[in-house]
C-alpha cells in the first residue's frame, strides 16, 4: 500500500468488514440468541414444561432404557452418547454415529418409560446454535467458513483499532444530529469501541474453540496427527481404549450411574458408550462443569464389561490447557448467572449492532451524487443490507412461528421449520432487490416487528397454559414472550425512524462545507473519496 | 477503493496479491510456527502443543496486517516467504533432532 500505516489499515478494515459482514451478522445474531439457547429450545418444547423433573434417583433406571433402546437400533455404532434427564430437560436425549458419511441417529426417550417421548418434533435452540458455527452447511465446510470469517473479523478488529486516533475520545461520541453518515460512524464506533473487549475476546475465543480443527499441525508434529492423545494428555478427556474385536456383553450401566452419582456433587448430564458390545468397551460418565470460568466436565471411566473405574478425570489442568479450557468457556459463558448473561447477550446486540452499522455505513460512503447513477455494486449491497440486518431477525421470528402453527403430526416437522427460516430470509433477501432501498429497510423493519407480535400471540393462542391465560403455568413464557414484544417494539420504533427520516438533511449537510476533518476516527490524510467529506468507511 | 474512480489494472492486481498472501502466507507462517513450537517449547508435550496452537492465531493476524501495511507487495511477499523459510528450516532440524 502507498500510504500510511493507519491508512492502509483502514482500507484493510473498510472491505475486509464488507466482505464477510452479513455472514458475520448472521453469527454474532445466532451466537447471541444461543446465550439463552436452553431457554429456547425448552420454549419451543412447551409439552416439557407439563412432565415432573426425574428423580436423579431413578437415573440408573433410565440409563438402562436407554441403552436397552440403543441395543436395539444402533447396535452398529461406535459411540453411544445419552443424554440424561435435567430439570429443564426431562427426557432421554440419544444420538449416535455409525459411520462418517452415514447420518446419525438421534431421539428423545421417556425416562420413565422408554417409550419415544411425547414432544414436537424441533432441534429448538440448537439450530441456532449449530448455525452460529456451522451455518447449516455440512460441518466440514461450515466450520471453515465461520473460522475464515471469525479470522477476518479478527483482521477487522485490529485494523479498526489502529483506524482509530482518539479511540477513548470515540468512547463518548456520539453525533446523532449531524450529517447522517457520521451519525452512523459514531454508531458504528460507539458499539464498536465500547464492547470492544468483548468483541476481542468472543473472536478469539471463537476461533480457539476450533482450534485444533483449524490449526492441527502443532498435533500432527507432536503427536503424529493423534488428536485424542493430545486431549487425554492435556487431561481434557479420559484415556481412549481401542477396541479389542472380541464381543462381550455390556455390564449394566445402571449401577454405574450409581457409583458415579455418589463420587460427585455435580449433576451427572450425559454417558457416552465407546464400543459397545466389545470386550474393551468404555463407559464415560459426564457430569456439569462445576462453578468457575473454565469449560471442563468432571469424567469418570468406567470398564462397560465389568464395571469398574477406570480413571476419574477432574481438573488438575496443566496451565496451558487451563488457558484453553477458560477461553472456550468465555466464549460460551456458562458460569454467567441472570445478570451476567443478560451483560453477554447485550455486548452481543452490540457486536451485531457494529456489523451491521459497518456494512450500512459502506453503503452510505459510496452514495451517488446527485444525478450519478448508483452503480451496481452499492444497490447490490444496499439489497443485501436489507436482507441481511432485517431479514435473518425475521427469518427467526418465522422459526419461531413455525414452531407455534405446524401442525405437531407433520412428518419431518424439524426440517419444516428450518425450511420456513431459510424460505422466509431467502423471500427477505429477494424482495429489497425489487424495492426501492428505504421503502425496503422501512417495509421489512415493520415485517419483522409484526413477526415478533405474531410469535407472542400464536404463543398465548396455542400454550394452554401460558402464564398470561391463566395466572399460572411456566414463567418462561412471560419472559420469552416480553422479549419478543421488545424486540417488536424496537424494529417498529427502526422503521419509523426509517419512514420519518428526512433526506433534506443530507443535503444541507453536503451543501455546507464538508465536514469538519478534525472528527475522531475519520483518517483526515486519506486520499480524496469520490464525495469531499472524509470517509472512514 | 471503489470510491476512488479509477483504479489501475496493476492495483487490482496488487491488492488481489496481497490477499493470497496474507490468506496463504498468514496460514502457511502460523502453521509452521505452531508446529515448530510445538516440537521446541520447553514444557510438557501437550503444553507445548496447546500453548502453540492457542497463539498460532495471533501469528495468523499478525502476519496479515504485516502484509497489508508493507509498502511493496514484492517486499511482503519477501518478508513472508523469508519467516517461512527460516521457521521451515528449523522445524526440519526439530523433527530431525527427534529421530534418533
């Protein structure tokens, strides 16, 4: 590059951030919606807020149902994982893989029974999830793609740093009355410079959560490309036995379940059943991560033909497996309480918020003057603003609505629903191409916020028992149903915003002289820009 | 810049250049640096590992802005090309060092 330091870093920030924004607007809202991913995926299963929690002492029971079932239809695979019932999920959750290649199984068992649980057919929570790091791709190219852009959003956040000249300055800046455009940098700043510790640590942490997935290479030089060695060494998991290819019968499980519960003050959450069937098979119980910063789940091992311990992992990390065990539970946040989440979940609006001013503002720079034709790029970019900032938000409210109104027989429910989400965002993404630009923003900001109410009233018409009906039933309900109305009432008060703005004052602002180059953040030594005011976008 | 008008074939070239080198050179540098770190780093062997492949990611956007802010292309691609060559080097000697 020809020119300064912060100059090229500014270029660098400016289509770096335009490149991968949308994806990213896509990850930061899903990641952001998973903070509070049980919460909504026990919303979208409203039968389980009608079935009593297990008794942990009728665990081993039901651990037994479990692999009674799995005996059954997977004798085949590997690995059993058994998701066992918690308060909020009072269901056996099994999922299995055969093979690579093969899809594997998954279904939601009565503990008490052993019978298929009685519950609409949803992955709830977990889509958003899964797409948060997968974006519905098959993981391979999914994950790829997300780390590629969580890179770049890295690249972004540090160009953008070095962008700034009075960074603390650009803390209390905030410009609303002035020329529109820096009214959205100050935006764009504000979001970004005041979450910027979080917006570093959830890029980081992100990619270290997949770290060995994209960076394997120290694994392959020290341990010859033998991931699971590197992990039981760093004590991240118990010691993996291979199987021995003879069969013997899996010893109960039912009293390990047992011994475990007694070793341990946590909850137990899941087993995981290696080589079933086998002489060398393993039984690994998994309970929930105790209290602290750090994501790791206490383990014990048991031998699944005898039955006795075989190792029992918990904590004793060596410090750089700690550092990455803390980092992957930053990024997940599980330790936080209410209030604590509610900060996360807010720093994560505001990531959202600073991509999606980012990308607006790009738009904004390049703004024809008057008579010059917009030129295909910006009206492509424009649309897919659009598309991006308020079509996935109604893409969500949409699964939720699907949620609500597929009727509960519907064979293949679960992909319907993740059908309805893409239908409607592709529908999103299509429709600002044909509008013009704000009657777009304007039409699909008020779509999303009439979305939002639907949810809330397809809520109290279908829940019977929903807290606002009777007085009574779950308190989850209000609460979802209240951030629903809110988020309703903010697209609203965006959309009138977006009805009532005044374009004049662009004018006025251009027709004076340009604005002052003294303002933090715009990079005064830029060349030109096609328009006479300094661009930092 | 799209802003800027008229942009120069040769510019279009340098700026698409220096993409692939700070994608492949970024990746390339942080891979090697890993790997060679985790062969040489004086702690225990998953230490080792986790402590290189939890930086290798610095490395990566290091190297990135290194190649964006560098004057000539020609020089970071030397400049990149050089680090790999010398980390390339020494992870050889490592990986040889632990075969007896």
């Amino acid at each position: 590059m020809k020119a300064s330091f912060r100059q090229s870093m500014a270029w660098l920030h400016t289509w770096s951030g335009l490149i991968v924004g949308w994806v990213l607007f896509a990850i930061f809202v899903t990641g952001t919606a998973s903070y509070y991913r049980p919460d909504i995926s026990r919303w979208m299963r409203p039968e389980f807020t009608q079935v009593e929690p297990v008794d942990a002492a009728a665990l081993g029971a039901a651990a037994e149902r479990a692999v009674a079932h799995l005996g059954q239809h997977a004798a085949k695979a590997r690995t059993w994982f058994i998701g066992l019932p918690q308060a909020d999920k009072p269901v056996l959750d099994l999922f299995w893989r055969t093979r690579p290649g093969e899809p594997p199984g998954h279904v939601l068992l009565d503990p008490r029974t052993g019978a298929e649980a009685a519950v609409r057919d949803t992955q709830g929570g977990d889509f958003l999830y899964r797409f948060h790091f997968e974006l519905h791709m098959p993981p391979l190219w999914g994950r790829w793609v997300v780390g590629l852009c969580a890179m770049i959003m890295l690249v972004a956040l540090i160009s953008g740093i070095v962008t700034h000249k009075r960074i603390f300055a650009d803390f209390f800046t905030f410009r609303r009355d002035k020329a529109p455009r820096r009214s959205w940098l100050d935006a764009h700043n504000v979001t970004g410079v005041l979450a910027l510790p979080f917006h570093l640590m959830i890029t980081y942490t992100g990619i270290v959560t997949l770290a060995t997935f994209y960076m394997p290479w120290g694994v392959t030089a020290a341990y010859k490309g033998n991931a699971q060695a590197f992990f039981s060494e760093a004590s991240w998991i118990t010691t993996p036995r291979p199987p021995a290819n003879r069969p013997a019968a899996l010893a109960p499980v039912g009293p390990m379940v047992e011994r475990a519960r007694a070793a341990r003050p946590e909850p137990l959450e899941r087993l995981m059943i290696v080589n079933p069937g086998d002489a060398n098979a393993t039984v690994v119980a998994v309970f929930e991560e105790p209290h602290g910063l750090s994501h790791e789940h206490p383990q014990i091992a048991f031998d699944g033909v005898s039955g006795e311990i075989l190792e029992v992992r918990d904590g004793g990390l060596k410090p750089a497996a700690k550092t990455f065990t803390v980092m992957t539970g930053l990024h997940e946040g599980h330790f936080a309480g209410p209030l604590l989440r509610l900060l996360f979940f807010l720093c994560g609006l505001m990531g959202c918020a600073m991509v999606a001013t980012g990308v607006v503002l790009w738009s904004l720079a390049r703004l024809p003057k008057a008579g010059e034709r917009p030129f295909l790029g910006l009206r492509l970019v424009q649309a897919l603003n659009v598309g991006s900032i308020a079509g996935l938000p109604a893409a969500v409210a949409v699964y939720f609505l699907a949620n609500r109104l597929l009727p509960l027989d519907l064979a293949g429910r679960e992909q319907w629903e993740i059908r309805a989400f893409f239908g409607a965002w592709i529908v999103a993404a299509l429709v600002p191409l044909a509008r013009p630009q704000r009657r777009a923003w304007c039409e699909e900001l008020a779509a999303v916020s009439v979305l939002c109410l639907a949810v809330v009233a397809a809520d109290l018409l279908t829940i019977p028992d929903h807290p606002l009906r009777l007085g009574g039933g779950d308190p989850l309900f209000a609460w979802f149903d209240a951030a629903m109305l809110l988020l309703a009432a903010l697209f609203a008060l965006a959309a009138r915003k977006m009805l009532r703005y005044e374009a004049p004052k662009r004018d006025r602002a251009r027709g004076a002289k340009p604005a002052p180059v003294t303002a933090p953040a715009a990079s005064p030594a830029r060349p030109p820009a096609r328009r006479p005011e300094p661009t930092h976008a | 810049m799209a802003a800027q008008g008229r942009t120069t074939v040769r510019e279009r070239a340098s700026v698409a250049g220096r993409v692939v080198l700070a994608a492949g050179g970024g990746y390339g540098v942080a891979a090697l640096a890993t790997a060679l770190l985790s062969l040489t780093l004086p702690m225990a062997r998953s230490e080792a590992v986790a402590t290189a492949t939890l930086l290798s990611f610095a490395v990566m956007a290091g190297i990135v802005v290194l190649v964006f802010s560098t004057r000539t292309l020609l020089r970071a691609l030397l400049t990149v090309g050089g680090a790999a060559l010398v980390l390339g080097a020494l992870l050889w000697l490592a990986m040889g060092g632990s075969r007896p």
